[in-house]
C-alpha cells in the first residue's frame, strides 16, 4: 500500500531546516503543511506531528552564534524555542479548526516500558479527543546519554508507539540515493526499498545539514525501527509547498515498505530499543536452542558486559559479536557475570537466593533473521 491517503494513522516528522531559516519560522511553509493535514483529518486520518526546531528557534531568539553549541546552550535554546514552536502549531491549527497538545519526550520515556505505556496512553487519549498531538524530545532536560538528539528515531518510536501505519518523514531531501547526492552526481534516486538490507544502509552517508541532526543515516535506522513494527516509512522533500498532497499524488519520494509482524506488541518494544544497556556473548549450541524457540540459560553464555539491571534490555551476541536478537535480562550485570558458563541448578549456591533459571526468558526476547 504505497498510497498515503491509503493509511489511517500517519506519524509526519518535520525537520528543522524546513522550518526554521536563520533563527526564524517559517511561518508561511508552516501554513501550507497545516493545510494538508487539515485536508488528511478531514479525510478520517489520524495525525500526529514529531517537530523539530526549538533549538534553531531558540538560538535565533537568544542570538547564538553559527556551528555546534554547548550542551547547556541547546537545553536554553530548546527552552525558549519550544514555547515558540508549540505556539505557531497552535495558531496555525486553529485557525484552521483544530486543537493541538504539546507532548514532550525523552529517551527515557519511550525505553522504560511504564513509561512509554503512560506516554502512548496520552497520545492515544489526544487523538481519541480529535486533538493533533505536536511532539518534541524534551530537549531542556535531555543530557547527551540519555537524548534522542535526532527526531527522525524520536519519530519512528513514536509510530511504532501509536501503532501508526505509516511515517512521513520530511526533509531537505526527497529520498534515498544510491550514494550521497552531494557528493556523487551520478547517484540514482530509489523510489522503493523493500527490505533494509546492508547494501541499502551503505548507502546512507553520515552527515546532516547544519541544522538538522539526523542525515540520512538516522532516516535509515528510523526506517528500520519502523518497518520491523509493521510502519510503512516515507523519505520526503519538505521544500515544495503542500509536501503531503505531492506525496499522495505520486511525487517523488522513497518508500520503505512494512513488514507485517506477528510479534506481540511487547516484543516490538524490546526490538525497537535505541540503547541496550549490556552484551550477552551466547555459544553456537545456545544459539540453535534460541532459533528453537528455546530461552537463554546461563549454561550457554559465554561473557557479560555492560552495567545492567535486571529488566533492562541487552543485545544477544555470538562469538563474533555479530547481533543475533535482544532481551530483557532476569539478573543485574554483577549477577549475570558471576552465573556464566553455569547449569541453572548452581544459580542458588552461587548467588545465595534461588531465581530464574533463565538469563533472558524466550517471552521476553526477539531474535532477528538468521542471514
Ligand atoms: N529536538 C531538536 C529540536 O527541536 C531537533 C532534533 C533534530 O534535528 O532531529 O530542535
């Protein structure tokens, strides 16, 4: 279904270099994208937007200077910004008959599963009061371990949060190419990526413009977050007026198709992940029982790193440490060290209390294709 009016629930990430030109919003761009999805809701489409733009905003307001700012100087100009941001979506949206509520995110919030069930719950409540929820990470309180940092990864767990059919990520872009344009004129644009392979994510380049953070290889990983949920995901030039409509009307873009997934909605959580906080290094016996649907005794684990509490989500790797799936882990790090190589019945006299004779329950882990 590569149709956009076809989906019912549309996640629209609108990145900062489209809307903010030299400290500035621009209002009128602003103006024609309330329009298309003023005509999407009329149409029965849920809409949610993830913008970005408070710290271009905020650094134009404060007068801060050109190139990379400090840390602190992006929370204060995120916090004058967003007041800014949320007030024009509020304006343009009314005027058009809609009502807008601000929701502000961190990393935290969609990685710790009450929280990220409490943040769904609001966004569902918005949308089922028929108010557009405007999304942005918290960017006055994100610190660099525990920030997003790009929207187009805030955006895709947004989606697959909502349970959205689609993501439209807008950009200064209109799609993938087989390399980076600026960089190889003889690159050839993609209309359609059917599957994220690793020839497709090479082909991504690593930077972005000065005022958005992502670039295209966040796109891609946002894309992988998105489609592995069952999210179809659009890549989209936001510099024409009215991209949406041109998205509908067949203009160009880059589709990324879903994939229909059967896995609970908890498994896709502990899939979508952004920062496991611990390795589990598993031998090629425990390797085969997992592809049987088996769970993860301590007797195949080879090596634990990381620092970890018990719940917390950690890759599972094999002796070359490629990444076969991940988990939520049932023993802190300092436990889970002292078990490896063990038979579960040896788990109560080295630890001193009886638990799980898991490392990772099969329920509670998502193992990726065998390629
Ligand atoms: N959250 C940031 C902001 O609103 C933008 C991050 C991004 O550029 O993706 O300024």
């Amino acid at each position: 279904m590569l149709n956009l009016e076809d989906h019912s629930r549309i996640v629209v990430k609108i990145g900062s270099a489209l809307l903010v030109e030299e400290g500035h919003l621009k209002r009128d761009w602003l103006n024609f994208l309330a329009d298309d999805l003023c005509r999407l809701t009329k149409r029965g489409t849920e809409v949610i937007v993830v913008s970005s733009g408070a710290i271009a905003l905020g650094r134009g307001v404060l007068g801060l200077p050109k190139g990379v700012l400090k840390l602190e100087e992006s929370q204060g100009a995120a916090a004058v910004g967003q007041i800014e941001l949320a007030e024009a979506y509020q304006k343009i949206f009314a005027h058009r008959g809609m009502t807008t509520g601000q929701v502000l995110l961190t990393l935290r919030d969609t990685e710790q599963r009450r929280r990220y069930l409490n943040a769904r719950a609001t966004v569902s409540t918005l949308l089922k009061l028929g108010a557009v929820p405007v999304i942005n990470e918290n960017d006055t309180v994100a610190t660099t371990e525990i920030r997003y940092g790009d929207n187009d990864r805030l955006a895709a767990r947004v989606a697959t949060m909502v349970s959205a059919d689609c993501l439209v990520l807008l950009s200064d872009i209109d799609g993938l190419y087989t390399a980076p344009p600026a960089e190889n004129p003889l690159a050839e644009h993609i209309p359609v990526v059917e599957r994220i392979t690793r020839e497709i994510e090479s082909m991504a380049g690593a930077v972005g413009s000065e005022l958005s953070r992502g670039g295209m290889k966040t796109k891609i990983e946002a894309g992988k977050i998105a489609t592995n949920a069952g999210t179809a995901m659009v890549i989209a030039s936001g510099k024409r007026l009215h991209p949406l409509t041109n998205i509908a009307q067949g203009g160009r873009c880059t589709w990324f198709k879903a994939h229909s997934t059967s896995a609970t909605a908890r498994k896709t959580w502990i899939a979508g992940q952004l920062k496991p906080t611990g390795q589990v290094t598993i031998d090629a016996g425990a390797e085969k029982a997992l592809r049987k649907g088996k769970s993860l005794l301590p007797a195949g684990v080879t090596d634990v790193s990381g620092r970890f509490q018990r719940g917390d989500t950690v890759c599972i790797v094999d002796a070359s440490g490629r990444e076969i799936g991940r988990g939520l882990v049932a023993y802190d790090c300092d436990d889970a060290v002292r078990l490896v190589g063990h038979r579960s019945r040896e788990i109560e006299s080295i630890l001193g209390y009886s638990s799980r004779a898991e490392m990772i329950h099969r329920d509670d882990m998502v193992l990726g294709d065998d390629d």
